[in-house]
C-alpha cells in the first residue's frame, strides 16, 4: 500500500485510469471529476467527495468508511466489496448506481435525488442505516441486512424483499402495500407487529408466526 496526502490523492486520481493500493486519511476530493476512473483495494476513509462526478466510476474492495458523498453524481458508478460504512449520500444522484456486497453500516440514505429507483444493493450490509422517507416503492433487494435500520416514512410498496433480514427495523409509518416479504426474515415479533407490516405479503409461516406472537393458536 502506498500512503499519500490528500492533495497528492487528488492529483493522482484527476489524471484518471486505474489507481491501486493506496492510503490517505480524509482527502479533499469535494467538486472532483472522476468520470471512468477505477479504485482496486484503495483505503480512502473519510474522504469528502461533496458535488464530485463519479460518472461510471468503478470500487473494488477497500475502504470509504465515513465518506461524504453529499449531492454527488454517482451515474452509473459500481461498488464492490467496499467498506462504506457511515457514508453519507444526502442529496446523491444514484441512477443505475450498483452496490454489490459492500459494507453499508451507519449509512446515510435520506434525501437522494432521481424520480425513481435505479440502483442496486445486492448483498450489502445496511444495518443502522438512515433510510427515512427512502423511495423504495417497487425496487427488489436481494440479500440485504437491514437489521435496525431506520425506515421511518419510506415507500416499499411493490417492492420485493428477498433473503433479507428485518430485524428490529423501525417501520413507523412505512408504507407497505404490496410488498412481498415472504423471503425476508422478520425477527422478532410482537404485538405490534400486524399493524406495522399492514397491506404486506407474508408468507402462511410468517402469518402462523405473527399468531403465536399474539398468544393465538393455530390448529
């Protein structure tokens, strides 16, 4: 690994192409253009990527935790593998944005920008995730954890959430018509629970579930 400055960063990736194996603490990379560049195994934590392009830019494996990404166009941009936890995408363009695996703890994905929802977050981590009023109606996630994540106000209707963890999930006022959950695992459930999942899909073991939370008995 070699360890640079922030502004030796910047340089570096402003010239483009592939850049491998490197360190820098909290680069200063805000406004920056990264249209097409690759990062393969690059440890950047904390970097402020505000309002920069990272138009079919491509992330295998490394490390953005406590990144920035405020407004920042992420078109068409691809995550792999990357620890990206307590990233904060407030006001992100992400269209055709795929997020593949990638470590997504603490993350904050209110206020994204787009009229509906092209991206991807297939196998990702997005526990304590800040997802208030995300715009989810339709989408499919495979393999997500969203254990005790935040999706207070979010739309998920339609959606489909397969091999998905719910556990302890704030759900007030989440709008779930539609949604099949049927290969989610729910968790913990309560007395509550009928109400928070109101107009969702569940499967006949999750509804037999939901009963004896209830204290009822199914024969």
């Amino acid at each position: 690994m070699t360890e640079m400055t922030g502004p030796e960063v910047r340089a570096l990736l402003a010239e483009g192409g592939t850049v491998r194996d490197v360190v820098a603490e909290e680069p200063d990379l805000h406004g920056l253009d990264l249209s097409g560049v690759t990062l393969e195994n690059c440890r950047l934590p904390g970097a402020d990527l505000r309002g920069a392009t990272l138009d079919a830019v491509t992330v295998r494996g490394g490390s953005l935790a406590g990144a920035i990404f405020i407004d920042a166009d992420l078109t068409d941009a691809a995550f792999e593998a990357v620890d990206l936890s307590r990233i904060r995408l407030t006001g992100a363009l992400l269209t055709e944005t795929r997020f593949t695996d990638c470590r997504m703890i603490g993350a904050d994905l209110s206020g994204l920008r787009g009229l509906a929802v092209s991206y991807r977050l297939d196998g990702c981590i997005l526990g304590l995730a800040n997802l208030q009023d995300v715009a989810w109606r339709g989408v499919h996630l495979r393999g997500v954890d969203l254990s005790e994540a935040d999706l207070r106000g979010a739309d998920l209707r339609d959606a489909v959430l397969t091999d998905c963890v719910l556990r302890d999930v704030d759900l007030g006022h989440t709008r779930l018509v539609g949604a099949d959950l049927r290969g989610a695992d729910l968790g913990g459930l309560s007395d509550d629970t009928p109400r928070t999942l109101r107009g969702a899909i569940i499967s006949e073991a999750q509804a037999a579930a939901v009963c004896r939370a209830l204290g009822l008995v199914v024969a």
